[in-house]
C-alpha cells in the first residue's frame, strides 16, 4: 500500500508521492476518521467455479487520485490467478474513476477472459447498516421461497494482534490486526482461516468487517462461495476501507 504525505492541507492534492516518515513528521500520529472508502464491484466466476473476480476502486485520500485494483482468486488454492492482481493509480487529478477502472479492466483482461459466470449474493452487510462492528453473520443457501433458506451457516470473525510487514507501531502508534474465521453449519463447526502474520499487501489493518457472501448461481453447496471482508489499513487520512476474498469451502 503506498501513502501519501503533505506539507501542509493547502498543499495536499499537489503532491505525487512521499514516504510515510515525512507523513508522521507534519503530525500524523494515530489515527484520524476521514480515510478513503473503497466501492466493490463482484465481477462473477468462470463457468467451472475454479476462479473468482472482484474489483475495488474509489479516489485515494491525500492525493485525491483515482485508483481501481482488479483481484482474480484462484478457489481451489486461495491464492491469486496468473496475471493478477491488478492495482492502477492515476497520478492525474484531471483523471476520473471512470478512467483508473477502465485501465484497471484493460490490465486484467487476460486474467478476466474466463470470468463468464455471475456470482449471486447470498448476504450483504450494508455500509450503512447500524451494526458498526459487523463481526457475526447468520446466512444461507437461498430457497425458491421468499425469504427461506434450505441450510444455514453462522460466520464469526474475530481480530486480534499480529505481527505485520510493515513497521505499524511506528507509523501509526497502533498494533496492527490479523483475523480469524470460523463457520458453524449443519456438518458442525470449524475454522476457516486464521492469520499467523499480517501480510505486507495487506498493509497495517486496525479492523475488519464481514461484507457479504456471494457464491456462483444455483450453487448447490459451500464448496466456491467466497466470504468477502472489509479491512481498515491506516492511511494518510484515517484508516481506509478495502476488502479480501475468503473461500468458505476450503
């Protein structure tokens, strides 16, 4: 994750890159509340569920550039397909979203060949739902009947302290988090993924929130439903709102 720094709050949108030291030294100590909040744009899945696609984009704080990354995951070994990810920024304020996501989209477009198939949203998380903290999710597999679902699966998140990539206590004067997820469904319970470190793409996350659960149409079970997480790395501003794909089946 690159930052930003500004020599004073006239001055922000004027400047390109500086390093996170120079952040601190004009007064970034802890974190503030006006960070940049990333949009989600669920692209689908390839016809046999193997790959899942999403899109995150938004204008980044203190440099007001707009950037879009396209992630393609591989469902079966939970990492990234070939190609990607994607992450684009324009260092033009006369760019538009409009233009980082559509080179974003011209980058992945061998990775996207193969993403055919929609993706169906199971559960959704709103940001502006009251539960702020968002770290318990009750779902299930749709039915024909409105409202009615044919299993049902409880989602818990928990965040805890972990060691990072990045120097976080320094920057931030805040340990950063990692996550764990654990499923509860009719087959019982068990652990979906639990962070030893913090990865350096990551950032330095001081929360996470559960967004939804989306799964390839008419799928008949958990085994490439995707849990989609919101998570707060700090940034110039405040902390800033991405997201991570996590396969429930696996």
């Amino acid at each position: 994750m690159k930052r930003f720094a500004a020599v004073a709050a006239s001055a922000r949108r004027a400047i390109a890159r500086a390093s996170v030291a120079a952040a601190l030294t004009v007064g970034f100590a802890g974190i503030a509340c006006a960070g940049d909040r990333a949009l989600l744009d669920v692209i689908g899945y390839s016809p046999d569920a193997r790959y899942f696609a999403f899109e995150e984009f938004g204008i980044q704080d203190g440099s007001g550039f707009p950037y879009a990354n396209v992630y393609v995951i591989d469902v079966e070994t939970d990492g990234w397909a070939p190609g990607t990810p994607v992450r684009v920024r324009i260092e033009d304020e006369a760019a538009g979203l409009a233009d980082a996501r559509r080179e974003a989209r011209t980058e992945a477009k061998a990775a996207l060949t193969a993403i055919e198939a929609p993706a169906d949203v199971w559960a959704l998380v709103g940001d502006g739902e009251m539960d702020a903290e968002a770290k318990t999710l009750d779902f299930g597999r749709p039915s024909y009947e409105r409202g009615a679902v044919i299993e049902s699966y409880r989602l818990d998140l928990e965040t805890f302290e972990a060691p990072a990539g990045e120097p976080c206590q320094d920057w931030f004067e805040q340990a950063p988090l990692g996550y764990a997820l654990t499923l509860a469904g009719p087959d019982g319970e068990r652990l979906v993924h639990r962070d030893e470190r913090v990865p350096r793409s990551r950032g330095c996350p001081f929360d996470y929130r559960i967004h939804a659960i989306v799964a390839p149409m008419d799928a008949p079970d958990l085994e490439a439903v995707i849990a989609i997480l919101s998570v707060y790395p700090g940034g110039f501003e405040g902390p800033d709102r991405r997201f991570l794909a996590v396969p429930l089946g696996h």
